[in-house]
C-alpha cells in the first residue's frame, strides 16, 4: 500500500489561518506562532502537495488557483475535526453511544415521540438518531439499531415486528371547499400528491376498489411522506399516508379524509440489529423500551 498523502494538523491550520487573512504575520498572530513559523509550514504544504498555493505579490498573499480549490477542503477537514472533537465532550467515561438509523417519517412522527423518557431511565447511553431511507446501514457497521419498513427479512439481523400499516387519503379541509366526495374516481380530480418510496400506491388504492385511474402517477413528487403531509397541508392536493402519520392532524381537523378507504400495506415496520448484538446491553436496553411502547 503506498504511503499516505496526510499533512499535519499544524500545516493545515497555518494555510487555512493565513488564507481567510491573505496575511502570514496575522494568521500567526491568530495562531500565538511566529510569522516565520506559519511561512514555514505553508512552504512544506506546497512541497508536499507540488502547487503553490500562493503568489506573494509585493509583500501581499494571493490564493492561487490551487490555493482556492485546496481552501475549501481543508475547510471541510477542520470543521469535522472540531465537530468529532466537541461531540467526544458530550460524554462522559461510563457513557456508551448506540447509533441509531430511522426512515425521516417514521423518525419524526413515531420515534422521537416514543424516546421521551429513555434518556432518564438510561443516562449513560447517548443516542446517535440519522435518517436512512434504507437500512443498509447496518451491514455497513453505521448503526445499531435500524427501523424500517419492509418483509423483515434482512441477512445477519435480527427483525422484531412493531406494527402493520394502512393507507389512506388525506387532504387539507379548504381543498373540498365544504363539498363531499360520491366516489372514490373523484378523488383522481384531484391533485394526486406522490411519494418517491411508494410509486404503486396511488395506482393500488384505486385498484383495490376497482378503478383504473389515467392520474394514478401523475402529480407533484415527495421523497418522503413527512413532505407530502406538508403539501397536502398546505393544499397542494391529496395525499395517500400511512393513518399513524396524520391521527394528531386528522383529529385537530388540519386533515380530513376525503374518501374512507383505507388499504392495508403489503408490509410493516420493524426495529432490526445484527444477530450477535442480542445480547449487547445498550441494544438490549432500547428494544425492551420500544416493545414496552409498541
């Protein structure tokens, strides 16, 4: 394996420091270093990296374009190390971190409200909660825990079921204009707002009641189900959602339905871990708190 290309800590924070100044001897001033001492380990930096990142014009420093192009990586780099350095000190020493990856939807309106309290009950385990659209990211080792929605089945996982799912449509109250819907065909009137991770269900809800609608695909695409609720909200159209997404909207009245049918998914969501974890006690500890709240 060839040697890797890394420069120091030092030579990066004296060319990013002497860059956003355009000046040695102020960067090193920013720097408690000598202006000799900056130029030094910028000159290194350029012979490491063969370009010159700057033209000394007249006692003045102007990025090269180079120098450009470098200063917005090394920008990069020294804003995730101080992240990674200020998030190590959130912890304490007997603190564990458990990565957790959650669909958006599922995160913001079913997770989060479901976690109120695990914090308390377990001070030393910190959670770590991203969005992934899929669960991959538990064979790649960048979670713990993973809640999905799918077949629960996942090679080297372990998949608990936590419930099923129906459909139905929802749409904001003025859309209507106080009228009422006689069939579910009048509903492809409408604007048909569309989820990019359920392309068939528009086209399954009118299957299921014996319609083949023309505007089953057409409309306005969200990637997640959490943006769809947001534009039918806002009355761009109707919406087909999970019912557990919109109970808090459909009971304060900001969501009606325009048609009762409601389809039951092909599917259901899970919480998954890797086989060996079972018995880890920060994993143990979340799936008995999310049995405990299913």
């Amino acid at each position: 394996m060839s040697k890797r290309l890394v420069p120091s800590m030092a030579a990066l924070q004296c060319f990013e420091a002497a860059a956003r100044h355009l000046s040695f001897t102020r960067a090193a001033e920013e720097l408690h270093l000598t202006q000799s001492a900056v130029s030094k380990q910028v000159a290194q930096l350029e012979d490491m990296l063969r370009h010159h990142l700057f033209l000394r014009i007249r006692r003045r420093l102007q990025l090269t374009p180079a120098g450009a192009l470098y200063l917005a990586e090394v920008n990069k780099i020294l804003t995730q190390v101080d992240m990674s350095s200020r998030y190590i000190l959130s912890y304490g020493e007997q603190t564990e971190v458990l990565k957790v990856a959650t669909q958006p939807s599922f995160g913001v309106r079913w997770l989060i409200p479901n976690l109120k309290g695990f914090g308390k009950r377990h001070p030393n385990i910190h959670l770590d909660i991203r969005n992934e659209m899929e669960p991959f990211a538990l064979l790649q080792g960048n979670a713990d825990v993973v809640f999905f929605f799918g077949q629960g089945t996942w090679p080297g996982a372990t998949c608990i079921e936590l419930f099923g799912e129906e459909m139905v449509p929802v749409c904001s109250p003025e859309l209507l204009q106080g009228r009422t819907l006689n069939d579910a065909s009048e509903v492809a009137d409408l604007v048909l707002l569309q989820a990019t991770s359920r392309p068939e269900a528009w086209h399954e809800w009118f299957l299921e009641q014996d319609l083949h609608s023309a505007n089953s695909y057409h409309g306005p695409r969200f990637d997640t189900f959490y943006m769809c609720l947001s534009a039918a909200q806002a009355g761009c159209g109707v919406a087909l959602v999970p019912r557990y997404l919109v109970a808090q909207e459909l009971a304060e009245g900001k969501l009606v339905v325009p048609w009762q049918h409601a389809m039951k998914s092909n599917g259901a969501y899970f919480l998954a871990f890797s086989e060996h974890a079972a018995e880890v006690p920060k994993v143990r500890s979340l799936v008995e708190w999310i049995r405990e709240h299913v």
